[in-house]
C-alpha cells in the first residue's frame, strides 16, 4: 500500500470523522426565516447588520473601492475596540455602491462585487460583477476562550475562526514565506507566525480570482485551527515489542547503548532557560560525546485519512515509516524548524514508525495533525490564537495580478529601491576587518566581476558593547575611510543593525529611563552565545516613540559614516532562541499595543519602517533601503527586502527556496531574496584537517565536489530572483573562494553574474512595474497561466517577469530535470533557441554550467552590455531580443536609480511591441523624462525564431541597429 500521498491525491480525499474540538464546529445554516424587525442601516461607507441569536452582534461591510470590502464581525455593540493591526493603511475611497434588501438579506454591490450578507444568521456571500458566488462564510464564525495568551487577556478578546465554501479543485496561494515546499496550500495546514525561516504575510489568494486579508497579528492558522499536537494526542502508540503506552527510546553514545525505556512524547524542542532544556536529556547521556537517540514503535489511529506529521528538529534527523524514509533532513543545532509529511492511514491498523537522531546540540519533537472533520475537508479556514473581531479584507480582480495591486493598495505601495540593489552582492558571517571587507570588494574589480554590494554583517562593536552602535577600533578603526573607499571602487555598503541592547550600554540605558526595553529576559537572565555570555534586551518597536529613539541612535552613530543601507537582523524579534512560542510571546509582554500574543507577527514592521521614514527625513533625496530578516504585511512599503532566514547547505533547502519565493510574489511582497549556498553548512564542509575552511582547497577533497555543485546551482537559481546575494559562514562564499578561475564552477557562475547585469534593462524595468504598476516579478505559474490546470501545484518553477521561465536544478548530480511547459504559448530554450509547443513536460538538459531556462514566445527582452555596477556605461547600447511565434509587449522603464524623484514623474518609458504576423517590431516614443536620461541610444535587434547555438549570446547575431532619440520607429524583421 502506498502511504504517502502527493497533492492531487489529497485533494480527493473526504474521508474519516474526528473528534471535534470547539473551534471545529459548525455554525448554525442559514434558515429560512424573516428577520423579526429591520435590524440592518447604510453608512457613509457601506452597511451595518444587527443580530440576535448570534456570539456576532454586529456585522460590518466597509466599500474600500469598487474591488475591496472589509467585513469585520464583532461581539460587541460597536466597533469602537478594534485595535491598530498596523498593516492596513489604506481608507476607504469615494465609492458608488447600492444597499437594498432582499427577502431575508441584504445586498452590498460595487461595480465589480456585490456582498450578501444574512439578516438572520450574519452570514456573508460574495459574488463578481456578474453575479457568479465567488465564496460563501460557512457560519457566522467562532468566538473562543483565549488560551494562547500568556498575558492578562481582555474580557474583549477571542480566539476566533471563520470558515469560507470552497470550489473542488480551487487552489490557494500567497501566505507570505513558509518553508514547507508547497506553492497551493488547499487541504493543507500552515501556521502563520513569525520565526528565523517564516515570514508571515496574511493574505490568501484564490485561483478563482478573489483574495483575502485577514487583518490580525497574532499567530493565525489555514487550516486545522489547532497548532499540532504531541503524537501521543493523537495516536495509539506502542513500542518496539507491540506493547502499548509509548515507543522505544534508545539513547546511545556513538554505537554504545546508554539508556532503553519506553518514551509517550519525545520532547526536546525548546529551552526552559538559559541554555536549559524544557526538558532535560536523561543523566545516564551527560558524557556522551556522540549522542544518538533511536524512537521506534508503531502508531495506530481511530480515524480513517490523511494524517500530517510534523517533525521540528535540528541535528540529523530521519524518520521512517513502515520501512520508508520519508524525511532526512539536517539543521544546524540552533536553528530547528519543522519538515512535513502526509500520511493515508487506516483507522486500527497501525503503521510502523522509527527516528533515527543525532542530536548535536539540537532540537527535537514529532508532531501531528489529524484529518479534519468531512464536512470541513476543503474548506477555507482561518484562526487566530487572538483578536477583537472577525476582521478581513475581500478583495476581487480579473486576474492574480490586479489581486497582488489590491494588497498594495490596502497595506501600501512597493516603494522603488535603488537600483544597485538589483545587482550582485556579497556578504560573509563575517568581514572581520575592515580591510577584509575593502579586499574582497577589490578582488572583485580586479577579476572584472561585476558587484555593486557588499555587507559589513554583525559584531564590528566591541563584545561586550552589542547595542552600542560603536565600531571596534581595533578591527574597524576608520568606519568613514573604510566607506569611502568601497565608494572609490563604484560598491556600496550595507551595515547590520539588532533591535538588541547590553544593559551596560549608553543606548540601553537610555531607552530603559523610557520604558522601552523588553527587560524579562534580562530578568530571566537569558545569557546570549558572545563569549561567556552577556545579559541582553530588546527594544519596544511597538512604541513609536521608542522606535524613533532608535532611528537616531544608529543615525548619530552608524549613518554619520555614510553607509548605504540597513541590514535590521533578528527582528522577530529573536530575543532568545530555541524557547517556546508562549515564552517568546511573554518575553514582549507588556508592550506598547497589548500582549505579545496579540502582535506577535508584526514587529519587523513599525521596526522598518521608522528606519525608513527616518532615513527618508533624515539623509536628503538618497533612497533608502533596508534587508530585513522577518516581515508582514505592509513591509513593502518600507524601503525593504526580506530574506528567507537561515536556511542551511542542503538540497532541500535549495529547493523549498523555490515556492518560498514564489509565496512572497503571489502575496505582494516583490522584493525577496536568500542566502546562496545556504548560509550555515554541515561540518564536513566547514571544518577539515587543515582547520576552519575559508578557500575551498581547505576542504576534504571528498567533500568538494558536492560542495562546489551545490553553491553554482544556487547560484544560477540566484541569478533569477529579485535580488542577487552570496551570504553564508565559512566556507568562504566569494566566487574565486567556491572555485578556481577557468574551473567549469568558476566560469558559470562569472558567466551567470555577468548575465544579470547583461539584462539589468529587463529587471530594472520590472523593478519599475512593481511601484508604478503594482507588478511582481518571482511568479507563480498560475498568475500567467491561470487556465492550464497542470500548474497549478507546480512547487519549482516560476517565470521571472513576463518573459523568463525559470527551472532551478535542486539535486545533485542531476544533469537534466523534468520541465512543464505551461500551454497557450510556444518555448524557446533560452540557450539553443530550440522551439517547444507548449502543454507538456519535456525533459530539459542541465549540464553543471546551466539551470533550464525557457522564454515565452512573443517576448521581447531588453538587454545590455557587459557592465562591472549598475550605474556603469549609462548611455550603452541596448540589445532588443526578440522571441518571435507571437505578439509580444514591452516597456523599458529607466529613472535616475538614486533618489525619489520619480515620486514626482521623474521617469521615462518606452514602449516596445511586436507584430508576429506582419513581422514588425516597434519601438514608440518615449513616454516621460528625468535628469541625466540618456536622450539618445542605440538599438539592437536580434531575432530568436529557430534553432542556434548563440541564443544566449546577446552580442551576436545582430539585425539591425537604429538610433532612438524617443521618437518611434519601426523595424521589418
């Protein structure tokens, strides 16, 4: 029997009943009944439903635009306590709507929605322009008990859920970053919280072209509205002999047997304090130097489906079940997180079950989640662990793309970065020096590799100063020349800066006179890992008046030396790694909005912000830009990029990186990026005879293959996200450090670096897009082909842009992969030009120098010349390639890069179009102006229509070349 189920297989399954817990059930149906008296009124902005047989007592529609409603359900008699979620800027807009009633309803419409709300029950149906339902809540929705809240709930609060009817076969997207692989998240459960590797954005995307906002900051749930449980929850469990009670633990030294007994629960997953285990591993392992633990048995089950397991670990971890490994996976010790699998089981028949642990250091429990009641199998759910009210955004549009402009327009516009953030970086864990730093920018320039960033990470303070904003004089006496100097080189620099503060420092000390330290893990006395360990706070960016205390602590001590940007790391916040998500929440409790519970998700947010509006107040027209490690809705508007955390040197991590990224896309967020090559590897990597690794002729010899595949498949993968950046711990990420010049290695990567620049017209362009038109550019299939049901579960492929299909190689030695070619459009192989109709899976080349690329037919794509930064040749050539077989569109969007003066309509574009049929390719006038825009520029014009060897090769096989002065011309093919 096959166990395990793919994505499609779980979409069929209704199968099996559960116990049901109080925020399972149902609601109450809809009855068919007249109202006893009018209990609905018109507002200024739409309407509200008064109800009485209903935990709801009021039910609130608000017209944001023709497109957007937000329905809010509370308990209460007004809506007067709903809280600042921080996300949502946007106000409702001068709207024509109709309110009427209808039998026992009544109907809110716009233009291109209507809303249908229940006079009896409250319930909300939505419908399109032409009155197709879109999705119905099943209930009024749930109002629990708080119980995930470690601080003084308010009478006020609940722990709420709200139900959505689903279509078979509808798929949901976005949610922000998670790392569990997946791209369409119908039937499955995701925990929405904030965490090294989870970036939470609430917004949910539906493949019928309406989305939701689901406007709370505490830790939500699509799904089970329960976190996992302990396997003993939810399993009949017995050991390795059949006997019933738990299964068997055998903790062993090496392959010497210390200690069997019989374990319910193996709990090692998070610190009580310190460096103390919640709870403790048994005194017969305290001098084991190698610990292994073995936890084998079986799990038998009352109910018929699909069970999840969820094993949190880090350390090397496999689990099997009957007989098949399903999960082997590696983390460094700090830093666990959990992997996922699905099981088909069979109510009473048991399924064997064996983990195989080397721990470390590490963190370890397996979790479950069991088969959903039937009648809620399919369904849309959401939870929240806390909130005020039912509150959400409904959102409709004509394709994913107007859905994605619907979520700027409520939480804010992408702001445009600069634009030498949209070329290469480089970064290490960590440039030591400063003459570190100024040497590997150098190398660079004298390799004639092209860079525009490169980044002063964490610890250039003294150790015992973290807070300080001070420089260690010993390591970086000079922070203004080291800074200049990487500007003399045509580079820019990035500074890391923690909301962390030693209590010992002027900075704290200060923003503690304030109240706005998060002073408990102090109190606790929670030592971090520098030396022996400092006592350490984190501020309250909760508060804006702490916040802009901060802003001008780094702006008098960090921004005087002209840093470029800001890398805000650990902004969670990670006050304490590795305790449990109860303490982490009571570790910022009290703060300035409520409860740690209530905006656990949202602290990146107002953190970056400020920063952003600081920088913007403070330091002239110069655009800002900030990395952050964590987000939420809204960090688009911030001047931010986020990053996929930690993630380690492992193929599985490559490849969940795929559908992290595509996530980020489909939820609004544009800018996203990861560390290439993973940032923290495994020891055989980092560590040989010869010492720590730096250049990887340091390594075992065995090791350097696998080494030298994994950070060049990565890095062509890099190549094609928003932003291009090489970060990890030793060994040494620079590219002459993977690999030695004229190596295959060496020379793809050069080649895929000089490549991103050779299309930097076509990214920046997109970049362009993102702000003015609300565009993204890491694309889920199904935004481009939302007819071609074949795509949608597609977890490692994507388009970059309109034109670019992008097919990252994520195992080793592979040198070919399985490509769906979505249908509706012809491909060219982007290297030999080769023609594919589109509708099928072919099987794509990937030799070691290259990652499987197609390009649609009828695009267009603008390219330049080689240039070693961003701002390099600005008046060059630009390339005009041409895939022909369709019409095709374009518009090169060009600004100054530097300031905000496009704000102000400083920008130019220039439309390009393509007439298949009568060959013709148009560039139109210019559209716009800007100081500094190259007036005058040449045009070259490749066709791509069959088969050659250079379609790679944006300097051969030219056409044509004109002269644009902004005025249109036409080229015959």
């Amino acid at each position: 029997m096959n166990y395990y189920l793919n994505k499609k297989r779980l979409g069929q399954l209704l199968t099996g009943a559960a116990i049901i817990p109080v925020l399972y059930a149902c609601g109450s149906q809809e009855k068919n009944v007249e109202p006893a008296t009018v209990n609905w009124h018109k507002t200024s902005d739409g309407v509200v439903v008064s109800l009485q047989d209903s935990e709801a007592k009021k039910v609130r529609l608000q017209v944001i635009n023709d497109r957007i409603v937000r329905v809010t359900a509370t308990p209460q008699q007004d809506f007067n306590n709903l809280p600042n979620t921080l996300m949502v800027v946007a106000k409702p807009e001068q709207t024509a709507f109709e309110v009427k009633q209808n039998d026992a309803s009544v109907v809110l419409s716009t233009a291109d929605l209507s809303a249908e709300v229940s006079l009896v029950t409250g319930v909300v149906s939505f419908k399109d322009e032409h009155g197709k339902v879109l999705t119905t809540e099943v209930d009024r929705g749930n109002f629990g008990a708080v119980t995930r809240d470690p601080g003084v709930v308010d009478a006020d609060s609940f722990a709420i859920r709200q139900q959505f009817t689903s279509d078979e076969n509808e798929g949901y997207y976005g949610l922000g970053q998670q790392q569990d692989g997946e791209v369409n998240y119908a039937g499955d459960n995701v925990e929405l919280t904030t965490y090294n590797l989870e970036i939470s954005i609430p917004y949910v995307v539906s493949s019928k072209d309406y989305a939701l906002l689901w406007n709370n900051t505490s830790i939500s749930r699509l799904g089970d509205p329960n976190p996992p449980e302990p396997l003993k929850e939810g399993f009949k469990l017995f050991d390795a002999n059949g006997n019933p009670g738990g299964l068997t633990a055998r903790y062993f030294d090496g392959d010497k047997l210390l200690l069997e007994r019989v374990e319910a629960d193996l709990d090692y997953q998070f610190l009580a304090q310190g460096s103390n285990r919640t709870t403790p591993m048994p005194d017969e392992t305290a001098d084991a130097k190698n610990l292994r633990i073995e936890w084998e048995g079986s799990i038998e089950s009352d109910t018929n489906g699909v069970h999840e397991l969820k094993m949190y670990s880090s350390g090397y971890a496999k689990l099997y079940l009957n007989g098949e490994l399903v999960l082997d996976r590696w983390r460094m010790n700090w830093n666990p997180w959990y992997h996922n699998t699905k099981l088909e089981m069979q109510a009473g028949k048991k399924v064997a079950l064996k983990l195989d642990w080397q721990v470390d250091g590490g963190y370890m429990r397996i979790k479950q989640h069991k088969p959903l009641p039937v009648a809620e199998q399919g369904r849309l759910s959401i939870a929240s662990d806390t909130a005020k009210a039912i509150d959400y955004y409904f959102v409709v549009g004509d394709n994913k793309d107007e859905l994605v402009s619907g979520y700027r327009t409520l939480t804010g516009k992408a702001v445009m970065l600069p634009k030498w953030v949209f070329g290469f970086w480089q970064s290490r864990e960590r440039y030591k020096t400063q003459d570190e730093i100024i040497d590997a920018l150098q190398e660079y320039r004298d390799r004639k590799i092209p860079i525009d960033n490169i980044v002063l990470d964490w610890s250039y303070w003294p150790q015992d100063a973290w807070g300080s904003h001070d420089f260690d004089e010993q390591f970086f006496p000079d922070p203004s020349a080291l800074v200049d100097k990487v500007h003399e080189l045509n580079g820019n620099i990035m500074i890391s800066v923690w909301p962390k503060f030693y209590p010992t420092t002027d900075n704290y000390k200060a923003l503690n006179a304030k109240g706005c330290m998060f002073n408990k893990n102090i109190e606790q006395k929670n030592l971090d890992w520098i030396g022996e360990g400092y006592l350490n706070g984190f501020y309250d960016a909760y508060n804006p008046e702490c916040r802009e205390m901060f802003w001008a602590q780094i702006r008098d001590k960090i921004n005087v030396h002209g840093f470029d940007a800001w890398w805000l790391d650990a902004v969670e916040p990670d006050i304490h790694s590795n305790l449990s998500f109860e303490h982490r929440k009571d570790l910022m409790t009290p703060n300035a909005l409520g409860t740690g519970a209530e905006v656990f998700n949202a602290y990146a947010l107002p953190h970056a912000e400020t920063v952003y509006q600081g920088e913007r107040r403070d330091d002239g027209d110069k655009r800002a830009f900030i990395l952050t490690r964590s987000g939420f809705a809204g960090i688009q508007r911030t001047g931010s990029a986020i990053w996929s955390g930690d993630v380690v040197s492992r193929w599985s991590d490559l490849k969940e990186q795929i559908a992290a990224g595509v996530g980020v896309g489909i939820s609004g967020m544009p800018y996203w990026t990861f560390d290439i090559g993973g940032f923290t590897p495994e020891d055989r990597y980092r560590y040989s005879a010869k010492g720590s690794v730096g250049h990887f002729s340091m390594m075992n010899e065995s090791e350097v293959p696998e080494w030298q595949e994994i950070n060049l498949r990565w890095f062509q993968f890099g190549t094609f996200v928003p932003l291009f950046r090489s970060h990890g711990q030793n060994p040494y990420r620079e590219i002459y450090n993977i690999a030695d010049k004229g190596t295959e290695v060496y020379d793809s990567m050069v080649w895929y670096t000089k490549t991103r620049y050779r299309l930097m017209p076509y990214i920046y362009s997109l970049v362009g897009d993102a702000h003015h038109k609300d565009g993204t550019f890491m694309r889920a299939l199904v935004m481009d082909f939302p007819s071609d049901l074949n795509v949608r579960d597609i977890n490692d492929q994507y388009m970059f842009g309109p034109a670019l299909l992008v097919n990252p190689v994520s195992e080793f030695k592979a040198r070919s992969r399985d490509v769906y070619l979505p249908a509706g459009a012809d491909w060219y192989d982007f290297y030999t030009g080769v023609k594919h109709t589109g509708g099928k899976t072919i099987k794509a080349d990937a030799p070691l120098a290259k990652m499987p690329i197609f390009v649609k037919a009828g695009s267009i794509i603008p390219t330049g010349v080689e240039i070693q930064h961003v701002y390099d040749k600005p008046d060059a050539p630009y390339t005009l390639n041409v895939y022909t077989g369709a019409n095709g569109s374009f518009e090169i969007y060009e600004d100054d890069g530097k300031t905000y003066a496009y704000e102000q309509g400083a920008w130019a574009r220039i439309p390009v179009s393509y007439n298949d049929k009568t060959g013709e390719l148009t560039i139109g006038d210019r559209v716009g102006s800007f100081e500094g825009m190259t007036k005058e520029r040449e045009f070259r014009v490749r066709w791509i229509s069959a088969k050659r060897d250079d379609a790679a090769n944006f300097d051969t096989g030219v056409a044509k070349a004109v002269t644009y002065t902004g005025k249109a011309i036409t080229i015959k093919r």
